[in-house]
C-alpha cells in the first residue's frame, strides 16, 4: 500500500468516531420537577427519578411494603442505592404528601433562536 493511500486508510476509523455522529446517539436532554412520594408512588413514577433502573424501583416497593419510610434517607439503606445516588435524588423524594414529579424535554444547547422585536 502506498503511503498516502495507507495514510487515508487508518483515518477512516477517527472520521467515524467525529463528535457529530456521537451526538446523534445521545437520549434527548430532560428536566426533573417536583418531587415522587416513596410510600404512595407507582412503580412508573419512580422510574421516572433520574438515573432510577427496574431494580431499584424494585427495592423501594419492597421496601414500603414491610416497612413504609419514615425519612428519605432510608433509600441508602436500600441495596443498589448509593449515598452519591441519593444525593442526586433528594431534590425529588418525600415521605409525604402527593407525587408531583414531570419530566419534560428541554432544548439542546445549540444555537439560540434570535428574539422577535
């Protein structure tokens, strides 16, 4: 192979790794409001928590159902649940009161629409 035919071939794999391809693979950006109730949420409002998977999800309902939370910081007791995970999370659980908690899509940090006069 001739070198600059050698040369374009092994930059094949860096044009395929450009950072505009990976940005199509990306989940769409969301916002987290409001806060989900431990004791009373259904399992598909707490998958809605950031970073939340099944079992998590899991945990917490079988948690509840022998002992119902008195405090929010009784997550970490909880396997899976870290105590940086729960920092993450704290802005949206309660102990009491109703399930409050929307996800919404926010815009990407792309160019800004110019604002009408």
């Amino acid at each position: 192979m001739s070198r600059p035919l050698a040369a374009i071939a092994a930059s094949i794999p860096l044009l395929l790794l450009a950072p505009g391809t990976a940005r199509a693979a990306k989940k769409p950006a969301t916002s987290v409001t409001g806060v989900v109730n431990l004791n009373e949420a259904t399992p598909e409002q707490l998958k809605m928590l950031p970073g939340m998977k099944q079992a998590g999800v899991q945990e917490i309902v079988a948690h509840r159902q022998k002992h119902p939370f008195t405090r929010i910081e009784e997550v970490v007791q909880l396997k899976g649940f870290s105590k940086k995970q729960f920092d993450k999370l704290r802005p949206h659980l309660t102990v009491s009161g109703a399930t409050t908690l929307k996800v919404e899509k926010t815009r990407s940090k792309g160019r800004k629409k110019p604002q009408k006069q």
